[in-house]
C-alpha cells in the first residue's frame, strides 16, 4: 500500500477554486471511505513503514540510524547524533534560505514555464514529503529527476553569479543523491584495495562518503523546501483567495 502518491494532489492547486474544492472532497470521502472498509490493512501497512538500513535509504531519521553504526560512537549515538542533526541541519538551512532570498529577488519563479512550475510543485512536494514522513527505499529518489531540469533552468535564468554557483551545486548535490548508491559501491572498492597495502580505521571512507551523502540530501531537500512556499502562492487557487481577501479589505 503506497501512500505517499496521494501527495501528488497538490496539483490541485493549479485548477480553479471550485474544481480543486470539488475533486478534493471526493478524494477525501473515497479515501475516508476505503480507510474505514480496511481499517486492519492499512495498521498493517503503517507497522511495516520501513525503517532499518541507512545505508540504501533515505530519509530524515536515516543520521540517527546511519551515525551510531558507521562512525562506531557506540549506542544511539546521543550526542553525536544530535551534533549531526545540528550541524548538518543548520548547513542545509543556511544554503536553502540564502538561495530562496536571491531567486526571490531576482524574481526567478515568476519566469519559469507552466511546466516547470507544475513538476516542481508536484514532485518537490512528493519528494519533501517522503523525506520527512519515514525512511524510504532509494528507488523513490526517481521523484528528484523532474526537478534537475527546473533547478537547471533555475540556474540559468540566475543574474547573480553566486547564485548561479549556489544552484549548480545544488543540482550536482541532487545527482549525488540519486547515485549515491554507486558512489557507496565505489567507496568500498577503493576501501578495499586500501586495506590490501594498509590499515586505516575499519569502513572510514565509507563513512565519510555516506555521511556527504546524506549532507547532499538534507540540503537538496531544504532548498526544495525553502522555494516551495514562492511556488504554492503563484497557484491560480492561491491567486483567487488573496484577490478574494483583497475585495474584503476594499469593502471593509
């Protein structure tokens, strides 16, 4: 049972007020519906939401689980952990508010195509949301590919050269979470031709690699996060309640 496409509803947002309000009641009473026809299919479904290997998932919980095993710090990690999340954590915010405040600026979003506008809103919705709801199977990392041309194009429309460098390297940051799986594999290879002339600290670069991966998700995923919002209120739904709310305030 797969939930995480019911996200893809957003793209509700680009029909009329009426049609959006419409389709979404029926979608939710048809859900509503189902749920309580399978009430033990879908407790079912929820307890089997993985959660195990860091190694090929992702997710934001995969530092707490990945940290503690691959740096061997020995239990849950605790402070360790917590010194990841924040500092990672804090990397990510800073690269994703500084970009969103420039592609403001410069008015970016407003220059995209209908298309453009219509993967991101979908597919970076997806994407944040399985990011943030539970640990995934990296094969839902196909979700990011429609957003590598939108970031590109992002990228070009850019005037300001350090934005333009800031979103390359975010789409360079995206490649790596989709082949970080191959980028892992040939970690191991070279960690084993190392260990065949020396003996460094047993899964060292494996760490250190998994550990820029997971880096590369969490900003990826901010930045996505940080543009989403300037992409939901150019929706036509979002237009036609702030014309709505500006008639208010004229009557008032």
């Amino acid at each position: 049972m797969k939930i995480y496409p019911l996200v893809g509803l957003v793209l509700l947002l680009h029909e009329r007020l009426l049609v959006m309000v419409a389709v979404g009641v029926a979608v939710a009473a048809a859900l509503a519906l189902h749920v309580a026809l399978n009430l033990e299919g879908w407790r079912l479904a929820i307890a089997m939401i993985p959660g195990r290997d860091p190694i090929g998932m992702f997710g934001i919980r995969n530092l707490a689980r990945g940290l503690p095993v691959l740096w061997s710090v020995g239990g849950d990690g605790g402070p360790a952990v917590a010194l990841a999340y924040a500092g990672i954590g804090g990397l990510a915010m800073a690269v994703a508010v500084w970009c969103a405040r420039r592609v403001a600026r410069e008015a970016l979003l407003d220059r995209l195509t209908r298309l453009d506008t219509a993967c991101f809103l979908v597919f970076a919705t997806v994407m944040l949301f399985c990011f943030l709801a539970a640990q995934n199977f990296m094969y839902r990392a196909i979700f990011l590919v429609p957003l590598l041309p939108v970031v590109a194009r992002l990228a070009t429309l850019a005037a300001s050269p350090a934005l333009r460098v800031a979103l390359c390297m975010v789409l360079a940051g995206m490649i790596v979470c989709l082949w970080g799986g191959y980028l892992l594999n040939a970690v191991d290879h070279v960690q084993k031709a190392i260990h065949a002339v020396a003996q460094p600290p047993k899964n060292a670069l494996r760490a250190v690699a998994w550990t820029a991966r997971e880096t590369c998700w969490w900003v990826t995923m901010a930045v996505v996060a940080a543009l989403l919002p300037g992409v939901y209120v150019r929706m036509p739904v979002m237009a036609a309640l702030a014309d709505q709310m500006r008639r208010r305030r004229r009557l008032v």
